[in-house]
C-alpha cells in the first residue's frame, strides 16, 4: 500500500519524523517520493496511533487507484464502488487546472444513477482544511475526503485516513490553565517531533530538564512514555503541575505513570536515583534572553558567551547521570544575524565532544537525498518572523 504524508512548515524535519516514527515501531518501508508539501512512501501498513502522535504531518492519506490521464467522473466513481446509499465526499485537485466544483457535480450525477445520494464540501482553497474535514465528519464512513495528486503523467486518487485533531491541540496549548510567553511558548506539536526524533525505545523514561511548563512531559505522557522534568524555577514547577492535572480532565492518560516534576538547576550535580532510570533527554533550555531587532556581528557573540557557560555546565552535570548510548535532542538557539541565523560555534560542539558525547545524524540518507544539501546532524525550526531559530539537534553518550 502506498501512503501520503501531507508535510507541516518545515518538510525536512517533518520528514525526518516520520522517519523516525516507523524505524521506532520496525515498520519497513520505502520512500517513493519528497516534496516541499508531501512524503509518499510504500509499506504493508502503518502503526495504529501514527496520525495522532506525529506532530509535522498534517494529514495521511491511501492511494485508492491511478491512472495515466485525468479522470473522468465515471472512472472515479468506478474506483469508489460499490457506492453506499448516501455519503458526503471532500474533493481536491492539488495538481492541474481541474476545475472541482466541475468535477464533483459530475461525480454527484454518476453517483446519482447508481441510486447514490452524495453530498460535496467544496474546499475553500487547494484543499480542504483540517476544520472542513472534521466539521463534516469526512473519516468516518462512508463518507471520504479524497484527493487528486499528479506526479508526471500519472494521476493518483488518495483517502485521507487520518487529520490532525486541531482542537486537541488547542485543549493542550492555549487552553492550558498556565501559559506565559516570557519564558517560551514550546508548541506540542514540536514536542511531539523532538519526542519521536529522540528515538525513544519502550523502556526510555523521557526527561525534561528546563521543563517550562510541562509541555515535553505532558506530550510524553500522552505517548504512553515514563517522563520526568525539572527546573530551576518553582513557579514551573507549580505551573507544570496545574497543567498536567488539567491533562487528566481532558485526555484518556495512563494515571499510574503521571510524570514527576522538581526542583533543580542543571548548574548543580543531577539527583543520583537518576541512573536508576533508562534516561532520553529531550528538552528545550534557556535561549538565551528575547532579542528585538537582528544582532550585529559583536552582539552575536555576546549572545553565544551568555548561554555557552551554563549549557557546558549542563552537558558536564548530566553525563553523571546517563547510562552510555543514551540519546539527548536538544533544542540550540540560533540568533539572527545580517547573514542569516547563526549557530553556537564550532569550539562549543568540541568542547561537548570531549565531554563525552557524539553529535547523531538526525535526518536519515532516504530522506536528506530528497532535499537541497546540507548538514544532516541539525535542522533549523524557526517561524517567518523569529529573530531566534531552535536548531534541532541529537546526541549521544559515548
């Protein structure tokens, strides 16, 4: 079977998710194509809760058929039978000149003479959107949300099978009982990508030293994984308490393994009951302080010295506490310049590796071939207007 990713702002990390994701759950696979909007790849199926837990694809569909030409409406709608006696269909054309609304009302009347009653949600742009999908009930059957997707001369029709649930998200971002933009607003769905690009195994308890708000521990709990956090501020701490108790009154989470938050500044030795647990570090820490304009040359460094002390501190501190082979993703930031965003320097990623740590390639060779060349051991996740990007980076105990 033959599956589209329908990729989040930025493809190449999505992809590496996704990646990631099916390495995790021993899912053989072959990737059949990259674009900047979708990964289309072949395999047997796909693990059951994918859609809910990859927070960079945005949609999945199935191939249904294909053909070396536009489809008419009666080849569709062959495809489609037998046809149930009523249903609603979402249609989109995201390659061509095909007009939509043209081709559904043609597929209503071929539908109509087998005695099939169809109802067509128009998208409101090339596609229809995650709340006309859910809104119209379009996954659950029989109703479909199908596309038309041309790759050369062929025309592939496609069943989404799964939508990212945009009010869940909402229930575990703004609508948390505890947010505050000074210290960082960490979306869950990045939380989801770096949880999945950590490369978790069954028995890995995840662990957020800068914990924030609990973000990275609630999106692991939600995953069915142990976590832990910490943090220097016990306002967090507080903070991260209320939000996952609030997790408890919205999501179907496994109490017994509720995460655990305390108090800790990563500038001081680690609690030894650490070693105790199978430790993956996945966290976002302290970015520095919020910049307003892009830096100059000279502010750039300032920038770097400022946060280089306590990160070193940190990846000293943590190594006591890490069993060899224990994987770290972590978020590096990455101030705006005249030239562009600029990351830590190379004498801090040495000074790391001497600790006793290997930087992992974090985008597998199937997927960076399908992108323009670059490092494979770091992404870049910035919004349009960051004057900071996060560089996303995996490491390693040695």
């Amino acid at each position: 079977m033959n599956y589209t990713f329908f990729l989040g702002t930025n493809p190449l990390l999505s992809a590496s998710e996704v990646a990631a994701y099916l390495a995790r759950h021993n899912t053989a696979y072959s990737v059949l194509r990259i674009t900047n909007s979708y990964m289309r790849i072949s395999a047997d199926a796909l693990p059951e809760h994918i859609g809910d837990e990859l927070g960079g694809t945005i949609r999945i569909a199935q191939d249904v058929t294909q053909w070396n030409h536009m489809p008419e409406a009666e080849e569709i709608v062959v495809a489609l039978s037998p046809l149930p006696d009523k249903w609603v269909m979402g249609l989109s054309v995201l390659s061509g000149s095909t007009s939509v609304k043209k081709l559904a009302i043609s597929i209503k009347k071929a539908a109509k003479a087998q005695n099939s009653k169809l109802s067509f949600i128009e998208p409101k742009g090339s596609s229809l959107n995650a709340a006309q999908v859910l809104f119209n009930r379009l996954l659950h059957e029989p109703n479909m949300d199908l596309s038309i997707i041309r790759i050369a001369e062929t025309y592939i029709l496609i069943k989404t099978i799964h939508m990212q649930n945009i009010a869940d998200y909402e229930l575990r971002d703004t609508s948390r009982p505890v947010r505050d933009a000074r210290v960082g607003l960490l979306p869950p769905k990045l939380a989801q990508i770096m949880i999945n690009l950590s490369q978790p195994k069954t028995d890995t308890v995840i662990y957020d030293p800068f914990c924030g708000m609990g973000t990275i521990l609630q999106e692991a709990w939600l995953m069915g994984f142990s976590a832990v956090g910490s943090d220097l501020s016990e306002r967090m701490i507080t903070a991260t308490g209320k939000n996952l108790d609030y997790l408890t009154q919205q999501f179907p989470v496994i109490k017994d393994i509720r995460p655990e938050a305390f108090l800790h500044d990563v500038k001081e030795v680690f609690p030894e009951n650490l070693t105790e647990k199978n430790i993956s570090i996945v966290t976002e820490p302290f970015l520095g302080t919020p910049l307003t304009h892009p830096l100059s040359s000279p502010e750039i460094e300032i920038f770097h010295n400022t946060i280089i002390n306590l990160y070193t501190l940190f990846f000293q501190n943590i190594r006591k506490v890490l069993r060899p082979g224990a994987n770290l993703l972590i978020l590096l930031p990455c101030p705006k310049g005249a030239d562009g965003f600029t990351p830590l320097p190379r004498s801090f990623i040495d000074e790391i590796t001497a600790i006793g740590y290997r930087k992992k390639q974090l985008v597998p060779e199937a997927i960076a071939s399908h992108f323009p060349a670059g490092s494979s051991d770091t992404v870049l996740y910035a919004r349009p207007d960051a004057l900071v990007a996060r560089e996303v980076t995996l490491w390693e105990t040695v």
